[in-house]
C-alpha cells in the first residue's frame, strides 16, 4: 500500500478560495478509491470551518516551538470519502476572516510546515509520498532534505510539489530561513531557493521536491519559456525531466447535470436540447433577459489573469449583437462596479453577480449557450470543464489548461464533428470580437450548435487518467 499525505493550505469540504481545494481534495478522493493507496491530507483550522457537521476528534495537543515563538496546536482528525483529514488549529495563525493576504502570512505558513512534520514524528507516522501544493507547503522538501534532526526521520520519504499558480511565489526575507524554519541562510547565499533578493518558498519546493508538476502539460510548456515563466524558467530547466504537466480532472459528482439538485431541469445527452431550453427559460424568467437570444456565462474571480478588459469588449459586442451576459464572481473592485454599472445600463442584456453563490453558479453553467474565458493565462482552468459537462461552449483564449481541454471551432477547419467550443489567440478585440461572431454562427445553426453541445458533453474530464498518471509519478520516485 502506498501512503500519500497531502499537504494544502486549502481543501474542500472545509475551506477554498480557488482550484487548489478542488484539486487537493478531487485527488485526494480519487486516490484513496483504490485499495492499493492511504491518503491523509492535512490543512489548517480556519474560523469559517464548521467541524459540527462532521464527526472530528481531537487527537493531539502541542506546543510548536519556532526559534523564540510557541504556537500551541491542537490536531482535529474527521474522515470523509475515504480520506482521512487532520486540522491544525491555532488561534493566533488561522482563526481570521480569510485564508490569505495578511502581513504575516510568511510565518503563518511557516507555522503550517513546522507543524506538520513536527506532528508526523509526534504520531510515528510514516509517509511513502508527501505531495505539497504551492507556496505555503513547498518548504516542506527542502525541510527535509536540509534539516539535519528531520532529514533521518524521512529519509525513505519521497517529495513532489504541484505548482498551481506560478504567480504566487511566497517571498520573504532571507532572515525568515533561520527565524521560521531553522534553516541556514547559505540557502539564500548559494542562490538555492532565492529570487529576486528574496527567500522563494515556491522556488525552495522547485530545488528540493523528487518531482514537481503543474496542472497542465501546455501550461508546463509555457513555464519553460522565458518569457512565460514568471522568472521560474532556470530553476524548472535545471530540473529537466523532473518537471512535467498533468492536466486536473473535475468533480464529476458535484457537477452533473443529470442528478445536479441546483439546476432547474435535469439532463444529458439524450434529452440535450430539451434540458437545456428548460433551464434557460427558468434563468430567462427570472432575470428578465431575452430567451431567444445567446446566453453568455461566466463564472470567475474578477482579477487581471482572467482577461478583464477582454471580457469587457466581449460583452460589448455581445449586447451590440442583441445578445445577453450572465457574471458571477468577485474580486477586483473597480471590476465589480464597471459590471454593477453595466447592468444598470443593460439590465435586460448584462448581469452582474459580484457575489458568490454555488447555486447560482450552477444555473448559470446549465442555462447559458456560451461560457466566456478570456484568460491572460490559464496554468488549467476548471470553468471550462464545468461548461463543457453542462453543455455550454466554452469561449476561450489559447493558453495553459485551455489548450488542453478544449477543442476550438472555426468554419475553416469545418471540424463540427470534433470542436467542443470557441478558441481565439490574441488578447486585442479584433480576435474577441471574431469569437463572439463564430458563437453567434453556431447559435443561428441549430445543427450545429446540438453536435457541438453533444462533443462537449462528451469529453472526459474525469480524474480517472489525471489520478493514473500521479500514480506513475510516485511508483517512479519509489522506484529510485
């Protein structure tokens, strides 16, 4: 049996902010469905956890000592879809009103390393595979190999870091090596794990994992060119082989159209046409907008990667052409009045939800004919997934994850029988606007717009091959 840990600041059902609770957690699942595989994940306690819901124990009490600090920690243990959760709880470090974006967030996450591998030795528990997930858990590989009272405890520990958003890098001051973790500074010196004249935990995770992944292969193709390598380009080349893409899979229980409780009308491939003008008339009656013109989603955080300014001279276009825009999501705030705006000016063709609402996103997945995605870049993506499942055509931008989910139409290729959606390459509205135009070509051909619809419900975005391919990965770290 192969026993995995997994290591994330985020997870559902507990705590999410974006992908990373979905993947860790889609994993996790899919991993502990074979006899074959143990997976534990531990993540932090945060204020908005409710463990009322769940039956959770507590099962160990500590005081982590980090240089001058003590960080009393109490350890809550619940299982769910056979994988077994511990929660640290500190008051101090996890009980605020959000996950990320405090001033001390380099020591809060710190606090999270230590008090993993401190309370893994306190349990006698031993790990084949500790997978970590970005910036706040990728100290952990270098921990290990560069601490000499842990490096023995896991020497037959194998490391691996998935990078889920290379923007995020968790720089600090070189004082933080020795000050949170008890390393020495030459890290630093020897320019290790150091960027831009600053402690790289992501980097520290890059240098020190067995292997490292991203989340999707064209994704990793971009972070091996200088220019999209968000300056991980040396660091990822030194690894070579080391580094490869695995495209995420998506929840197949939570996004289903034919058993989904949140949907108006329940459906799938043989009553397609059908389900969807149910739900759309449910969504067209009570928000007011025209039923016979194209429906556009999207579901997003409203912040620069996920091509605001595009999106805005898409839905332009798309109200100048009669069409209507649906938009769920929050972020930046002059993003979410310009849309507040929009749907005061256009509120029979332009709505604005700066909210979030999983009900509402679900409706809109299965009423809309067309789900914008216009990101600047993409390292996977899963809205387009969702669309897809929920037949609604994904209009997206050539990059990371997109490339590799979705199957782009033109009238060149005529490729009808395979395309799952709408692909453009340039972030200009000349391109855009070519998008919104093909859209409303397929949406004018009934024909077309079913086949299309029917290709992408059936592609398969399951984490069954994702999971297999993990798999591959720790048999060949075991292996060495």
């Amino acid at each position: 049996m192969t026993k995995i840990l997994m290591a994330a600041s985020e997870v559902l059902p507990f705590s999410k902010t974006g992908g990373l609770a979905d993947v860790a957690y889609a994993l996790s699942k899919e991993l502990a469905l074979k006899k074959s595989n143990e997976v534990v994940v531990i993540t932090p306690y945060y204020k908005s956890i409710d463990l009322s819901k769940y039956e959770a124990s507590k099962v160990d009490e500590f005081d982590l000592h980090m240089n001058w600090r003590t960080f009393h920690t109490e350890v809550y243990f619940v299982t769910y879809k056979n994988i077994k959760y511990y929660l640290l709880k500190n008051a101090d470090k996890f009980d605020r009103d959000s996950i990320y974006g405090y001033y001390d967030d380099g020591e809060r996450f710190a606090y999270f390393c230590d008090a993993i591998l401190e309370f893994i030795m306190r349990q006698h528990m031993d790990f084949d595979v500790i997978h970590v997930h970005d910036w706040q858990s990728a100290m952990i590989p270098c921990i290990i190999k560069r601490r000499i009272d842990i490096t023995n405890r896991f020497e037959k520990t194998k490391t691996i870091l998935t990078i889920h958003n290379p923007a995020f890098q968790g720089l600090f001051g070189v004082g933080s090596l020795w000050d949170f973790y008890g390393l020495d500074e030459n890290l630093f010196y020897s320019g290790e794990i150091r960027m831009n004249d600053q402690v790289s935990t992501l980097k520290a995770g890059i240098r020190f994992a067995d292997k490292i992944t991203t989340v999707s292969p064209t994704h990793a193709n971009e972070l091996k060119e200088l220019e999209k390598s968000f300056g991980l380009y040396y660091d990822l080349q030194y690894r070579g082989s080391d580094f490869v893409g695995v495209l995420n899979g998506m929840d197949y229980e939570e996004f289903n159209p034919a058993t989904d409780p949140r949907i108006d009308a329940n459906f799938g491939l043989k009553n397609l046409t059908s389900g969807k003008k149910a739900n759309k008339e449910a969504f067209a009656k009570e928000f007011g907008i025209n039923m016979k013109a194209p429906l556009f989603g999207c579901v997003s955080r409203l912040s620069d990667q996920k091509g605001l300014h595009q999106l805005i001279d898409m839905s332009n276009h798309i109200i100048e052409k009669g069409g209507s825009v649906a938009i769920l999501g929050t972020g930046e705030k002059w993003a979410e009045d310009l849309f507040n705006d929009m749907h005061k000016r256009f509120p029979t063709q332009f709505l604005a939800f700066t909210k979030f609402d999983n009900n509402l996103a679900h409706m809109i997945y299965a009423a809309s004919d067309f789900f914008l995605m216009p990101s600047v870049f993409e390292p996977c993506g899963l809205g387009q997934m969702i669309a897809e499942r929920y037949g609604s055509l994904p209009v997206v931008r050539s990059v990371g994850g997109l490339v590799d989910s979705v199957i782009g139409y033109t009238t060149d290729l005529n490729n009808a029988e395979d395309a799952t959606g709408v692909m453009f390459n340039d972030g200009d509205g000349t391109a855009s606007n070519w998008a919104i135009d093909t859209c409303y070509h397929i949406y004018e051909n009934s024909k077309l717009l079913t086949q299309l619809r029917k290709n992408a419900m059936k592609m398969d975005h399951s984490w069954k091959k994702s999971c297999s391919d993990y798999e591959a990965l720790y048999k060949e770290m075991l292996a060495k």
